[in-house]
C-alpha cells in the first residue's frame, strides 16, 4: 500500500478495531493504541487528555466524545476521528474517506487551526474544525 505523504499521529481508544490501527499503520500513519498506555477502563476525560498530551489525533467509537463536556476549553485542541455504524463497516469506512481526512489535517496545519474533528461512517464524512 503507497505511503501518505501527510503523516497522521494517532490514538486508537480502546473501541477502535485493531483492523484500523493496521490499516492505518501500513499507509504510514503513527498509531498508539490505549490499552499500551493507560488501563482500558480508564474515565474518557482521561483517553482525552492522554491523547492532547501525546499530540495525537483520538479515533473513537464512542459517541460520549459528542457530550457538551468536551465542548470545555480544556478540550479545545482535542482533535478526534469519531467513527459510527455497524462494527463490519468501520473499517470501509476508514478507507473510503482516509485521504479526505489525511488531506483536511494537512489543511488544518496550514491554518494553524485549534484541531480537526472528522465524522466518519459509511457513504459519509463531515469535518468540523
């Protein structure tokens, strides 16, 4: 598989399917999956925070990323890929839209934007910065 040129920083919460990390990994990305990290029960406040700190990107199944907590300044610069759908359609959706993310992420560097979250599910992908 080719190599992107815009290399991603990655944190797979623990919901993500290592199917992804792969795929992610063979197009050249920097994965690190929480269970390496921190404990898989850890509160999402903290999968957060281990991500901001680690400059890395959140990729998450879990829809409580949604919430108005997270909407606080202390998440400002919490960029995520927020997945949705049915577990076998994760990962086609991953492939589907990785270069429409890859290409919004090297956007947002060059802007200096606070952080990009993208929704991602089958047929669809929407980008909130």
């Amino acid at each position: 598989m080719a190599k992107t040129t815009t290399k991603l920083h990655l944190f797979l919460d623990n919901n993500v399917p290592d199917s992804i990390g792969r795929f992610l990994q063979r197009r050249g990305h920097s994965v690190q999956r929480q269970r390496f990290h921190i404990p898989a029960d850890s509160p999402d406040p903290v999968v957060a925070m281990t991500a901001m700190k680690a400059y890395r990107i959140l990729v998450t199944q879990d829809k409580d990323f949604n919430s108005q907590r997270f909407q606080q300044d202390r998440f400002a610069s919490l960029s995520r890929i927020s997945l949705s759908g049915a577990s076998t359609t994760l990962l086609p959706a991953i492939k589907e839209h990785i270069h429409l993310i890859e290409f919004q992420w090297a956007h947002c560097q060059q802007i200096n934007a606070a952080r990009m979250v993208a929704f991602v599910k089958l047929g669809n992908v929407r980008f909130k910065s």
